[in-house]
C-alpha cells in the first residue's frame, strides 16, 4: 500500500472515528482544523514508527512535517527510502 494511502488510512481509523464521509485532502491543515490534537500527534508518530520503522526526533514533531497528509507523506518519504515502504 502507498505511504499516502497508509497514513490516510490511519488517520480515517484513529482521528476521524471512521467517518469516510469528510473530504480528507492531502493539503486538509490536521492540526490548525483540530483534526489531529496533541494526543493524536502522539499517536501518529506510534503508527510511523510501526508502520514505516521510523524514529521521530521531538524537533521533528512541527506542523511543517504534520499539519497535512501532504505534508506527514513528503516527510516520511524524505526519512525512510521508498522501496521500504511498500
């Protein structure tokens, strides 16, 4: 499964309750809509660890990386090479 696709599914499951009916864009701010709390940020960055094998240093915890599921994709892609992923 793509990265996108991945968090995506992510975020429907944990932060929306399942609700597939909200339009969840790549550019959708998560953080400044309330979407994503910082408990939720917690919990994102439990699943990139998992899912991905990554370690989210602190000072990576920014809305530059995770107020958008563009932006949360472009971060993990620049962390992780891309055949790992899949």
């Amino acid at each position: 499964m793509e990265i996108k696709e991945r968090i995506r599914e992510f975020i429907v499951s944990n932060c929306l309750f399942g609700d597939t009916s909200f339009d969840l864009r790549d550019d959708t701010a998560l953080l400044d809509s309330g979407i994503i709390d910082s408990t939720g940020v917690i919990e994102l960055v439990l699943f990139l660890s998992e899912a991905f094998g990554l370690d989210v240093p602190p000072e990576d915890m920014l809305p530059a990386n995770f107020n958008s599921l563009g932006q949360l994709t472009s971060y993990v892609q620049q962390r992780i090479p891309v055949a790992s992923a899949l």
